[in-house]
C-alpha cells in the first residue's frame, strides 16, 4: 500500500511522477505519428509530378525539414518527463494512426496527405495538451500549443490551395 507521500511524489520538474508518465507514453504516440509523417512528407517530395512540381517540391521540403524539428523536440520532451522516447520502426507502426502514403505523386492527392494526416495529429496532440494542462505541465502546453497553432493554420493554407473549405 502506497503512503501519501509515494502518491504524491513529483519529478524533478515538479510534476506528479505517475501523470508525467501518462503524457510521456503520450507524446511517444505522437513522436510515433510525426515519423510517419515525416516519411510520408520525403515519399511525395520525392515523388511528385505535374505543373506544380517545383512549388510542391518546395514545400513538402519546407514541412518535412519542420518535421524533423518537431519529432526532435517531441523526443527530448519525453526524456525531460523522466520517459524514453520510441525509435524503432516497428514501434512507429504499432502506435501509428496516420494513413501511410504510397506512390502518391499527383499534387491533390499529396495535399489531401498532408491535411489529413495534420488533422490527425492535431487530435493526438489535443488529447496530449489537455492531459498536461491537468498537471500545470507548461512545457508540455506549451509545445502542443505551438504544434496546434502552426498545423492549423497549414491545414488552412493546403485547403485554400485545394479549394476547399474548411
């Protein structure tokens, strides 16, 4: 039987040891699904044809690089929780919830990736920020916050280009 004080026991940062390894296992989820992406984001960079080649080449360049910054970010996060972050392929596919991309290489088809695989990380993530604004985790709220602001407003722009409304 737990005492009071092996209940209420914090980390370093503060932050309640049980729930800090809840969000942590969390942002493994979505460090997972930010490696699909990723690799969906390289696979139609690299595979993309048509008239609008060069500004989509561009761009998924542009979101892949982001990318990579954010899967970074997200790892160092969950060792900062006390976590390990996950790094083999097969737990990225276990824990996937994204729609792998395949031989996509036409221009909707490759946008219509990208906003749906934003969408579901911005329910990842909102699952994540909501968990760490019940422990004061500002680092956590922070980052998720940032992550949500910058993908919606992505999700915005690749509708627009779609012509698509939101």
């Amino acid at each position: 039987m737990k005492t009071k004080k092996q209940s209420e026991a914090t980390n370093i940062l503060g932050l309640p040891v049980k729930e800090a390894g809840v969000i942590a296992a969390e942002l493994n989820i979505l460090l997972s699904n930010f490696q699909v992406y990723y690799q969906n984001l390289r696979g139609i960079h690299w595979n993309i044809r048509g008239k609008r080649f060069f500004d989509l080449h561009i761009k998924f360049e542009e979101l892949y690089n982001d990318a990579q910054l954010k899967i970074d970010m997200v790892a160092e996060r969950v060792l900062t929780l006390g976590g390990t972050p996950l790094h083999t392929f097969e737990d990225y596919i276990a824990n996937n919830r994204l729609q792998v991309g395949k031989d996509i290489s036409k221009d909707v088809d490759a946008v219509q990736l990208v906003i749906a695989s934003l969408s579901d990380l911005l329910k990842i993530e909102r699952v994540i920020l909501e968990e760490s604004d019940k422990i004061n985790d500002e680092g956590t709220n922070s980052m998720m916050s940032d992550f949500i602001k910058e993908q919606e407003k992505t999700m915005w722009m690749m509708k627009a280009w779609c012509e698509e409304e939101i």
